[in-house]
C-alpha cells in the first residue's frame, strides 16, 4: 500500500479541488467520478456550441476561497461581476426587488409591513450571532419578527419552493447565512454584484482537472465506488458522497435558448404558491449574449423531492407544464422562438436543514482513514461552490499536517 495514496470518491468542485491541493503536495491522487464528466452539481454542457453549466451558478463577492482559487489556476481574467437585478413575480406581477427603496415600494404588502421587512433583514445582516438560530424555525421567527404578511408573499413560497414538506423544519440560522451574507456581500457603494466566469465555471473544472493529471493523478469518469472498497488500497479515502442520515431534494432545471428576449431582469423569484418552478433566470442579462451566439440563455428551476412527479415525467411532459406557466407570466412568450431546450435532474442537490441539523451531522463520524468532504456538511451557510473549495482546502491542509507530523 502506497502511504500517499489518496482515493477520492466523486469529481465535483469539493472532490477536485481536494485532489488538486493533495496532488501538488506530492500524493498519489485518484479521482473516481460515477458521471462520464465530471463537476457534480456544476457540471457543464454544450449549448450552440458554448459551455454553459447545467444549473445557474454565480458568486459572491465574499466568496474569498473561490475567487483565489480562480485567480491560483490562471483564469482571473475570465471572472467579471455585474450588478445584480432581481425580481418577484407574485399575483400575476414583476416587482422590482434589488434595492431597499424597491421593498419600500414593494406593493403588494401593507407599507408597514415593508418597513418592518426591511429592519428585519438589517438586524440579519448585522448579527453575526447564527447560534442563536438554530433552533427556531424560520418560519416561526419571520412570523414572529417580519410579520405574518410578509412570510406569506415574501418566504413563505421560497422555503415551500425549495423544501417543499419540510418548508416547517427549516432553520432559520439557515435563513439567517442567506440574509446576512448576501446583505455583507455588497460593494460600498451599497450594490450587490455577482461574479461569474465568462465561458463558464466548467472551465475551473477542467483546468482543476489538468492540474491534477499533470501531478501525476488519476481521473476515472464513469466508476462509481464504495468507500470502503477502497480502504485497502489507499492510505486515505476522501469521500464527496452525499451524507448519511441527512434528507435531500432534488433539482431540476431547465435551459433554453431563443431568439425572444422576456424581462430585464437577471433573477426571477416565482413567488406564487403552486407555479411548477421557483426560479426564472435570464442568464444572458448577466451575461453578454454575444457568449451564445446572440442568443438569449434562459434557466427554469426548482428543487423536489425524490418521489416528486418531476422525477418521473418525461422532459416533454415537463416542459410542456413549464412553458404554459411561462406564457401566463409573459403573454408574449413565444415557444417558436425557442431554438434548444434541455432538461437536467439531480437527485442530491439540497439538504433539508432542520432545527435538529447539527445533531444529525454530529451521527456522520470520520471513520478510519475516510474523511468525509459532502455539502451537507455547510452549515449554516447555504451549500455554495465557495464553501467546496473552503471545506477541502481545509481538509488538503489538515491531511498535509497530519503526515508531516507523523514523518517529522
Ligand atoms: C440548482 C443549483 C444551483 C446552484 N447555484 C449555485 C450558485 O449560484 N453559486 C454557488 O456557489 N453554488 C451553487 N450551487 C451549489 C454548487 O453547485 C455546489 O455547492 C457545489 O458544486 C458542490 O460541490 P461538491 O463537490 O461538494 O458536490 P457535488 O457537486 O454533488 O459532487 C459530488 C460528486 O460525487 C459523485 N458521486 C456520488 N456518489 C459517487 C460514487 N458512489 N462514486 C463515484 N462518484 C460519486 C457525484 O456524481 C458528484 O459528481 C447550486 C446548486 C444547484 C443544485
């Protein structure tokens, strides 16, 4: 058995960047992926010829670990920030929703209502204190200090959305990272940019791959492994499988591109209770659609559960629900302007982040020579590329520090 020897089971942005940190300290690297390409939940695919990632993907400009690793693997230059734009849909409506003065004129809440919103998310931003979250629900909290109104319109179909039958358990210490370090990620002249990397994340993916391979590791797309199958043959297992014990939603999104561009917003909210899909993002008014061909590059997306019709209709059937919807929000929608679409599924794509949280990760303990390196460990962040690369620097350091203790 190879002392150095690492196995990582997965080749997303965690397992990758684990592999590349070890690899250029001089371990033997090996990278099992089960998917033919590797990148997990920001894996990428071709669009009229572009790279495009499957799911919407930006950054923050807190997401210190992520932006130097951008910068470590040479493609600095590719990343660029825009202003962010973001609207609700709700009762047939676009509200604008970027700046405190559009919840000021935010209508569809009683004016009071707006402003307790308001000094709800500034107390949020200000308090660093996230313990003290945990055991609440944020749907109890925002009741309580937001408002009844103002959960129904504003959160109450963002954590149904996105958690569905679990929208009851979800922690607000979870809401709590949401809050806060969104309103900690603005530039001081008080605006919010998001950051992406002109022709795509999957461009970390491959150069991380490169590197890695170029070290001397070893990457197999298309295996997919059990840990303990490993264990005999390398000195460390790094495991990027999802968690035992945690419950999952999945995601589905869906990409088109067309010739008809519908909104002038980047982010879309879809907040009204039973609409098929939480999120409408006009990707190329965050990104110039001279990227695309000229086309305009949209994403339609909401997560479910494993037993959730979505995980059994056909993509024609789903698209189909979901452009009808689409038509409702903009009469002039036009399905034959639409040139490509795709649909994308992925099973563990968001952990259920209840007020017991911590105590069920406390139940996935470290076992010999198996480090665990899963998203759903991010807590109470919400899981995010930055925290992948923060959680397996982390782990290359302490792997690195661990052998040269035993050898020095
Ligand atoms: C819809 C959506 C939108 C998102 N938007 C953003 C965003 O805007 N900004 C942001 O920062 N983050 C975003 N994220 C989150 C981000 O994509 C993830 O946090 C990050 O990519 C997670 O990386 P990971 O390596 O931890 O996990 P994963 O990407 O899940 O990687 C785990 C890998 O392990 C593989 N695997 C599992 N089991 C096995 C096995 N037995 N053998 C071999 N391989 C196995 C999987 O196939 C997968 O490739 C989004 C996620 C989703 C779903």
């Amino acid at each position: 058995m190879e002392k150095k020897s690492v196995a990582i089971v997965g080749g997303g942005l965690g397992g990758l960047t684990v592999g590349y940190r070890l690899a250029k300290n001089g371990y033997e690297v090996n990278i099992f992926e089960k998917e033919k390409d590797l990148g997990g939940l920001v894996a990428s695919f071709q669009i009229e010829g572009h790279w495009l990632e499957k799911s919407y993907h930006h950054i923050f400009k807190t997401d210190r670990a992520i932006i130097g690793l951008i910068r470590e693997l040479g493609l600095e230059n590719k990343l660029e920030w825009q202003e962010s734009k973001v609207g609700i849909y709700y009762n047939q409506r676009l509200y604008p929703f970027t700046t405190p003065m559009d919840l000021i004129r935010f209508e569809p809440l009683p004016i009071i209502d707006r402003i307790r919103m308001g000094l709800v998310g500034l107390l949020l931003q200000k308090d660093g204190r996230w313990q003290k979250y945990i055991e609440q629900t944020a749907e109890e909290w925002m009741k309580k200090y937001g408002g009844e109104r103002g959960y129904k319109v504003v959160w109450e179909p963002l954590l149904k959305g996105k958690f569905h039958d679990w929208h009851d358990k979800v922690s607000m210490a979870w809401l709590w990272a949401r809050i806060h370090t969104r309103g900690n990620s603005k530039d001081k002249d008080g605006k919010e940019r998001l950051g992406y990397l002109r022709g795509g994340f999957g461009q970390m993916v491959k150069k991380l791959a490169e590197e890695i391979t170029k070290a001397g590791g070893k990457i197999d797309t298309g295996e997919k492994v059990e840990e303990k199958e490993l264990t005999n043959r390398y000195g460390t297992v790094i495991s990027t499988r999802p968690g035992k014990g945690i419950d999952y939603l999945g995601a589905i999104t869906m990409v088109f591109c067309s010739r008809q561009k519908l909104s002038n917003y980047y982010w879309h909210n879809i907040n009204e209770l039973g609409a098929p899909f939480l999120a409408l993002i006009e990707h190329t008014n965050f990104v110039d659609k001279k990227d695309y061909g000229g086309k305009e590059i949209y994403y339609l997306g909401t997560y479910a559960p494993h037993n959730h019709k979505y995980f059994k209709m056909t993509d024609d059937e789903i698209e189909k629900e979901w452009f009808g919807y689409l038509k409702t929000m903009f009469k002039d929608f036009s399905r034959e302007m639409v040139e490509r679409s795709f649909i994308f599924r992925f099973k563990y794509a968001q952990h259920v982040v209840g007020t017991d949280y911590q105590r069920r990760l406390s139940g996935e303990k470290e076992e010999k020579n198996i480090h665990r390196l899963n998203f759903s460990q991010i807590f109470p962040e919400d899981r995010g590329m930055n925290y992948a690369v923060t959680r397996a620097e982390e782990l290359a350091k302490r792997i690195i520090e661990k052998e040269k203790c035993s050898t020095g």
